[in-house]
C-alpha cells in the first residue's frame, strides 16, 4: 500500500500537489469506478484507474526499435530515445535508462528499464546475454574475416583484454551476422576496422530470445507479464 499521491509522483504523471486536483476532478478512481476522497488515501496500485486506465507499472521493461539519428544517454545531446516515449516517463523515481547503448547511427532493438539490479545483470559480461547483429561492410566479406571476428582471444587497438569468442555468418557479399556477449564501446565498428573492412551501416535485429518482431523505428512496447518472468529468471531475479 502507498499514498495516492505518491505513486502518482513516483511514476511521473504528475507532482503531489497535482494530485489533490485530479481527486477533486474525479479523474482518479477504484478500479470499480469510486472515486478516490483524498490524496493521503492508501492504495493498492492496481486498484487506481486515471481518467478510466490502469496506471503504467511500477517497474518499467521496455523494448525499442531504435531509429536512426538518436543517443542512448540522458547526457547526450538530443535527439534522445528518450524523447520517444510518454513525458511522464521522464519524470520517473527511479530513472528509466537503457541497457547498454547503441550508437547514435545503430538502428535496432533495445531494451529500457528503471530496475537497477536488471540492467547491472543485463550489461554484465559474466550473464553471457548474446546480441544478434547485422552488419553491412565496405568491402566483400571473406571467410577469412568471419573466422578472425569469431575466434576471439585478440585484443582491439587501445585494449588489453582478449575479446570473448563470438559467433559470425557472411550472410551476403558485403553483409554478415554477429553475435556477441559482450558490450564494448564501439565494439563491432572496432572489430571491423581490425579486419580491415569498414562498418556502414549496423542494425541490433535480437536481444537475448527477442527481436523487434512488428515493431517499426521508433515504435515500443511494454515487457508482457511471461516476458518479465522470463527475463528475471534467466538473470537468478526470482
């Protein structure tokens, strides 16, 4: 149970004083249709309905076709994904921030959520989470790139540690398939330009068992109840 008032700032719809005017209003209710009398009231989140709709969940999983043009970083310069979803979000205790990050020019899956311990598990190498990539290079790809990129036990320029052995396919005359467990800063451009065949173009078609499915650019969805329990299993978070 929680303040009315406070959940409602907690999930960024709006500050407390704003509250007591939405109960006056009557936009505030049970989910039986009773009106709530006070913002002081103790709730059950699932029992509050705002102008008729349930209430955002109190913890946010969400899953991002990413466009082109946009940063990952609340630091960044906009355009931010950020500025995708709902203002509300934005406003949130705590704050929805991505897992791990594509670049500004990566288009591609991605996955937003406000619990810490997730996105720690997430992004961390040790939970071996595999990302799919699709890579169009500069020049044909040869057999002899795709073994050296999944062979791992090299280092990049700049970096000391190995990187971990990956999974790559050519999948056309100038494309291929990466899958990594990790997450390095500029990873797959890096590990292009050590072969010596540029990266143009790159796009995050999966996530760990999900892809983008219908999703369009710039287009997201909320985690299902199946999807959540999933997730938090393959991370030890049940």
């Amino acid at each position: 149970m929680i303040r009315l008032d406070r959940l409602l700032s907690n999930l960024g719809y709006c500050s407390r004083k704003e509250v007591g005017r939405l109960v006056k209003s009557g936009a505030l209710t049970r989910a039986d249709g009773t009106p709530f009398q006070k913002a002081s009231d103790k709730v059950d989140p699932d029992w509050v309905r705002l102008d008729g709709e349930p209430l955002d969940p109190a913890e946010l999983i969400l899953l991002m076709h990413k466009p082109a043009g946009f940063t990952c970083s609340h630091r960044d310069r906009p355009p931010l994904i950020f500025e995708l979803l709902p203002e509300r979000f934005a406003h949130r205790e705590p704050k929805l921030s991505c897992v791990g990050r594509l670049d500004k020019d990566t288009t591609g899956l991605i996955l937003l959520t406000d619990n810490g311990q997730l996105l720690h598990r997430l992004i961390s190498p040790n939970w071996k989470v595999e990302k799919v990539y699709q890579v169009e290079a500069a020049l044909e790809v040869t057999e002899e790139q795709v073994q050296r990129l999944a062979e791992g036990g090299w280092c990049l320029p700049d970096d000391d540690k190995p990187l971990a052995p990956a999974r790559c396919r050519r999948s056309g005359e100038r494309s291929l398939e990466l899958v990594l467990v990790e997450g390095r800063y500029h990873q797959v451009k890096r590990m292009m330009e050590a072969v010596d065949n540029p990266l143009l173009s790159l796009h995050r078609s999966h996530f760990a068992e999900w892809d983008l499915g219908a999703l369009e650019p710039g287009e997201w969805r909320h985690f299902t109840i199946k999807e959540r329990a999933a997730l938090m299993e393959s991370c030890s978070m049940v």
